[in-house]
C-alpha cells in the first residue's frame, strides 16, 4: 500500500457496533496507514508523547514520555523514530519490546492540537525505539484545556505501587480536567485494531470517584469511538492522571463496563458513561520534567458540567 494512494483504513467491527449502540449511523473512518507530512511535521515539535503499552498479561498501560522538541520523529511516512525511552520504575517499559504494538498520542497542550499514530515496535536499543505505523489521524480539539509547558529538573522518588485508591490518589481524580485512556482491540479484530491511547477532559471534578470505581462522562466527539469500541471487545483499560503542579503521575488500570444511556444526575453534557473498577495502580512522583503555565479551558469544556453540579 502506497503513502500517496489516499487510502483510509476502515473501522474494526466492535467500533462499528459503539456507533451503532451510541445511536449512530455507522461513518467512514479518517484514519491513513501512514503519517501524512503534516502530522510527520507535528511530532517534531513536541517535548513528550504519550504512550499505551501492553504487560504481560495483555492489560493497557497509558503513559508519557519526554525529551527535547525533535525527539519524536518520522524518517518516513511508515515510521515514527521516538528517541527516549520509559523509566525503569514506570509499569509500561517491560511492553516496549519489538514486535508488541504500541499506541501513541502527540498532543500539543498548549495549541490543542492533537494528533494518534498507532503500530508496531520494530525495533529498541539505549536510545529509544522505532514504531512501524499502521493507523495515523486527527482528533478535534474539544474539551483539552491549554497549558504550556517550561522544563523543568525534578528528582524522580521510587514508585508506589497502589492496591486501590488511596486519598492522595482520590485527591488528584477529583481535581483533574484532563486523563488519558489506554485501550486495546480484542484478539481477532485483525489490522484495524491493536493498542490505542485517547485523551478525556472535562470540568475538574468531572471523573466520580466510588470507593475504588471511577465514572466517567462521555461528552460528544469525534464519533469515531475508537476507545469504547474497544473497551467492548476488551474491557480491560489504563488510565493515566497528571498532576501538573508537581508532575506527579498516577497510572492505573481497571476493567470498564460502559452505560449506554444518557441517565438523569450526570454531568451536563453527558452522553454515555463508562464505569472503571480500579484492579491496581502506581504512583510516580515527580516523574514529568515541566512547570506548567495555565491558560483556559476548552468552550466545549464549559458547556459540560461536574459530578457535585
């Protein structure tokens, strides 16, 4: 298949069958087998990159990694070159390996652009690693919440591994306007799937917390539905919580059920929600190396309304 033949790839069956459940008629996929020059010219431009690896057991580990603006970078349409690599203490290295699939999100905080490229790693070495894309595309800009980034020198603590969510972990959840979602396509779903990362904002307080199950709203988008179709194949999830005051991260994973109504007492806005029972976690303090400058909130985000509203 040619970069320059324009082909879009299709949406896997259990996308297909989110739009049809979320009361949608079923839409042509924007997403190319290759990265266009645009988003090629994108990456470049970014100082981190989000990530969704897979551990041994399968389950989606969302994380982020960072280097100076350049480190992510596409030699040709085919492949994304990501010169850094995870620490030792963050969950999602022991999957970076060739031959797993990877999810990717570049995401431009402080322009709101945002762009996915998803593969195979084709290979690792001391520097970083190479990714053989296979689903590139753009996401609209709604609900992320501008904020620009200066680096910063942080002194990484060993990570803390967490059974359940303790108060400090409660603490950050309820406070956040932004997480990021890991998801995977179920075995069998073929070269439409593999391992995906999303981003989710809202208003902070957006995210319920119930004991050790969070809720989140599902507000209007780009109707791909990209992660709740594979949280239908596979309900199994990473998620990932930033703390930019002191760039903390607090990774999770958990099994996810999604309700497909728009139920009375949930957030204004809500279309669906999908419901996380949190299995086990991590906490990385001082783990992203940037004070972060707050500029404002998405207008969709302020048409979206919280738990305690």
């Amino acid at each position: 298949m040619s970069p320059q033949d324009g082909t879009f790839l299709p949406f896997h069956e259990d996308e297909l069958a989110a739009q049809m459940l979320a009361g949608q008629r079923p839409g042509r996929a924007a997403i190319r087998p290759f990265l266009p020059d645009q988003h090629r010219e994108f990456f470049r431009l970014l100082p981190y990159l989000f990530i969704a690896t897979g551990d041994a057991d399968g389950w989606p580990i969302a994380s982020v990694l960072s280097g100076p603006a350049g480190f992510a970078h596409s030699p040709d349409p085919l492949t994304l070159r990501v010169d850094a690599l995870p620490l030792t203490n963050d969950p999602a290295a022991a999957g970076l390996a060739a031959g797993n699939r990877i999810g990717l999100l570049g995401l431009d905080l402080s322009t709101r652009r945002r762009n996915r490229a998803n593969g195979t790693v084709t290979a690792v070495d001391p520097k970083g690693f190479a990714v053989a894309v296979e689903q590139s595309f753009g996401n609209c800009a709604q609900y992320i919440q501008t904020r620009t980034p200066t680096a910063h020198t942080r002194s990484p603590l060993a990570m803390e591994a967490l059974p359940g969510l303790d108060v400090s972990a409660r603490r950050l959840i309820e406070t956040a306007d932004t997480l990021f979602v890991a998801s995977r396509s179920r075995a069998g779903i073929g070269e439409s799937g593999g391992l995906d990362i999303s981003h989710r904002g809202g208003r902070p307080g957006f995210v319920d917390v119930q004991d050790d199950t969070l809720v989140v709203p599902d507000f209007r988008g780009n109707r791909f539905f990209n992660t709740l179709g594979n949280l239908l194949g596979d309900p199994r999830c990473g998620l990932l919580f930033v703390d930019f005051a002191t760039g903390d991260l607090l990774q999770l994973q958990g099994t996810a059920a999604i309700d497909w109504t728009a139920a009375a007492r949930q957030p204004a806005g809500t279309q669906r929600s999908w419901r996380v029972r949190i299995e086990r976690g991590w906490r990385r303090r001082g783990a992203l190396p940037f004070e972060w400058t707050f500029g404002d909130y998405a207008p969709t985000t302020l048409g979206t309304g919280r738990w305690r509203d």
